[in-house]
C-alpha cells in the first residue's frame, strides 16, 4: 500500500500494534506517577506496588521497541520510532537504576521527562498514518 506521494504505508497490523504497545506504556508510566505521588503523601505500601508497576511498564516498552522496529523494517516506515523508543529504554534503565538507589533529585524529574516523551510518541502513533489509510 502507498500513499498519495508513493511513501510505502506499513500495514495496519504494524501500526496497530505500535500504538497498542505506546498507549499501554503511557498509561504504565501515568500510573507510576500516580503511585509515586501517593507513596511520597504517605502510604508506604504503594512502593512496592509502584516498583512492579515499573517492571511491568518497562517490560510494555520492549514491545514497543519491537513494534517500531517492526514499522522500520519489515514495515518500511521510518527508523526514528525504534531509535525514540530504544532511547526510552535507555532512560527507563536509568530511572530503575536511580528508583533502586533512591536518588530521588534525579528519579523525579526524570520521570517526568519520560512521562512527557512517552505522551509525545503515543499523540504521534494516534495522528501520523490518519491520511494514508494505514488505520
């Protein structure tokens, strides 16, 4: 399939499942701000559950590397989504890290920093293939 400029279109399935697997790590990461917030109010026991949430969200952005890779190549879209979210895998890394030695002045604003980056890459999942027909 292509476009009206004969851009290759990657198939529906690839787009779909790049923008299942954002949406999923962005609703990973507001609800570790969430958790984040109500554990530093107070309640103790939402560390734990904010430390599996993490696991798990961070597991959520492989799938998305895998899917950008995907719209890269075999998809033939564009390799900046693998590069975006492989450099969110990095960050992610970083913020575990920083989360595990409670360096908390670098762990908060990271995390918001990831937070904004995340929201930005989904927003673009959602509107970038609207006109091409891939969706």
């Amino acid at each position: 399939m292509t476009s009206s400029n004969s851009t290759p279109v990657p198939r529906g399935w690839i787009v779909w499942s790049l923008r299942v697997t954002a949406t999923a790590h962005l609703a990973g990461v507001l609800a570790q701000a969430a958790l984040a917030g109500l554990f530093v109010t107070g309640d103790v026991d939402l560390l734990t559950w904010h430390r599996n949430n993490g696991g798990v969200t961070h597991s959520v952005l492989y799938l998305q590397l895998l899917a950008a890779v995907l719209l890269w190549r075999p998809g033939r879209g564009a390799s900046w989504p693998a590069l975006a979210s492989l450099g969110l895998v990095a960050l992610e890394t970083v913020q575990v890290v920083l989360g595990q030695y409670r360096a908390i002045a670098g762990h908060f604003p990271l995390g918001m920093a990831i937070f904004g980056l995340s929201a930005v890459f989904t927003a673009w999942t959602w509107l970038a293939f609207r006109r091409e027909g891939a969706a």
